[in-house]
C-alpha cells in the first residue's frame, strides 16, 4: 500500500503560479540602439508558432517537473503487510522431580489411576501450551539435577522433551538445592521477570546445594519461586499400608516464601490442575503481539524523474 509521509507538502503544489500571478513582472530592458530595418529580420509566422509551441512544451514540462520534485519531497512509502513482533514475556524454568517416588499411582485421569508423573506431564504439558510469549525452559531432577531444554519460544519441543522423560531418567533421589542451583545458572543476567516452578514429592536428599541457601541466593538474583508439592496425604505400598508422605511441606514453603512465590499442595489431579490455572493468573502471559508494518522509501523515483526533466529543460534551452 502506497503513501506519503509528509502529505501536508501537497499544499506548496501551487506556489509557483502564485509567485507569477502576485509578483509583478520583470521589465525588459529598452534596446540602447535602434535600428530601422530590424523588421526585415523578424522570423516567419511559421518559426514564431514553433517558437510558442515549443514554450508551452517547455511550460508543461516545467509542471510535470515541479509536480514529480514536490511528490518526492512527501515521501512517498510502499508499506507492506503487517508482522507481529515477538511479545515480551518471562523467562520461566520448570523444575520437575523424577525420583523413585513419582511412581507413586495416586492421581487419577479419567477413570483410570496413573502414577505422579504422568499427572504432571499431563497438567504441565497443558500449562506450557498456554504460555505464548514466554521463553520456557525444562530442568528435570533427581540424584542431581540436569538441564532438559534451554530457555526457548518453542513451547512444542519443551513439551515434547517432558513428555519423553522417565522416572528414575535422573537418578533415584531428589536433590532440590541442585535443581534450583541451576535455575539460578541458567537465569543469571537475563533482563525481565525470572520465574521457576519447581514440582517435586519428596525431600531433599541428594546433591551439594542446601534447597535453602540455594532459595537465598534466587532472591538476590530476582529469580520468583513457585513450588508444587505433589502427592496424596497418605500414599499406600502394595500391602496397603501407609508409608508417610515423605514430603517436606516445610523446605518448598520456605522457598517459595524466601523467593517471593507461593507454595501449593497438590493431592490429586484436579487441584493440580488448579494449582496451574492459579500460577497463570499470579503470572499472566504478554498481552496482545503488537503489529509491525516494513516499509520500503519511494522518493527516489520522483526525485530522479524530476531532475531528468529540469536537466532536459535547460538542455532545450540552451540549444534554443
């Protein structure tokens, strides 16, 4: 689509017939000598016709010239479609616990009971899905704990990549510290908000990093924590018989309160599923993509089409 930057320049089109119109006229100069048998070399009437028509060829081509000369200085801009440009969002790091304990089958889908792990694929798998804008990235810990997927706007692969994990994919332990450790790693000098939901059912048991020194050091580097405590109140062995939750509520609230997150406890699968809903409203995604338009300057054309003219112009001139 075609337009003009300066379309207000329009307005000097007719400057010049209003300088010949209010401006009075050049006089001419009277001749200092004359001669009596000057009109012996007066042209025909045939060169004198040529001689107008070639002026108001000249006058045209004058218009044209002005015309192209002013068209040029309003900048004329071929504006292409329009491109959404990427939307500002967080970075957000999710942090999912794949110990022996996640195996735990207490979490119903549908009908049927699955274990903790396959709850959180489903249920995070849908929450990444929602996180247009963001930059999402996957740590996946037990024994220690591993980088999965670097921040990305490729919310498809992040989710594909949990989907392929295993429990026991990182050892057999749960080493929280580490987890948050390299959140921290990963994070470190981005601008913008830094948030990481870290989901696990146990407690610390492995790795070098103190889950709460480790939740001190996030708050000085600004990284917010959420942290999911996964698992039913009291998980049974084969026997049925309890064996304790083996989750320690009181390290991940900590941390979430250390961080400036939120705790939340998650005994079955709706309230993980509302857990999420409640972290997506605590950190809404980037507003509506804002629309950018390239644009391609067209005065060249006018300008060099002007000057060919106004070159031509005086050329006939002076030949004349």
């Amino acid at each position: 689509m075609l337009e003009f930057a300066w379309p207000w320049l329009f307005l000097v089109l007719p400057l010049p017939w209003l300088v010949r119109r209010l401006l009075p006229p050049v006089r001419r100069r009277e001749a200092a000598l004359r001669v009596p048998f000057l009109d012996d070399f007066r042209e025909p009437a045939g060169a004198a016709r040529s001689v107008a028509g070639g002026s108001r060829s000249a006058l045209w081509l004058g218009a044209l010239a002005w015309l192209l000369l002013v068209t040029a200085a309003a900048r004329p801009q071929w504006q292409g479609e329009a491109v959404p440009l990427p939307r500002e969002g967080r970075d957000l790091m999710l942090a999912v616990d794949l110990s022996g304990s996640m195996a735990e089958r207490d979490f119903t889908l549908g009908n049927r009971w699955v274990d903790r792990l396959t709850a959180t694929k489903v249920v995070v798998g849908d929450f990444i899905e929602r996180r247009k804008g963001d930059r999402i990235g996957l740590i996946l810990f037990g024994d220690r704990a591993y980088l999965q997927a670097p921040l990305t706007h490729d919310r498809k692969t992040v989710k594909q990549l949990l989907d392929e994990t295993f429990i026991k994919m990182a050892g057999q332990k749960t080493a929280i510290g580490d987890a948050i450790g390299l959140a921290i790693k990963r994070l470190r000098g981005k601008q913008g908000e830094k948030v990481l939901i870290l989901v696990s059912d146990g407690e610390n048991t492995a790795g070098q990093v103190d889950p709460l020194k480790a939740a001190e050091l996030a708050h000085e580097e600004g990284l917010r924590i959420y942290t999911v405590g996964i698992g039913s109140e009291t998980p049974l062995d084969p026997f049925g018989l309890s064996t304790g939750s083996g989750l320690d509520e009181r390290t991940l609230e900590a941390i979430a309160r250390i961080t400036g997150g939120r705790y939340f406890r998650a005994r079955d699968t709706d309230s993980l599923i509302r857990i999420y809903d409640a972290i997506d409203r605590l950190e809404p995604v980037a507003g509506e993509a804002r629309l950018f338009r390239p644009v391609d300057e067209r005065f060249h054309w006018p300008l060099a089409a002007s000057l060919l003219l106004a070159l031509g112009l005086l050329w006939t001139r002076r030949r004349t």
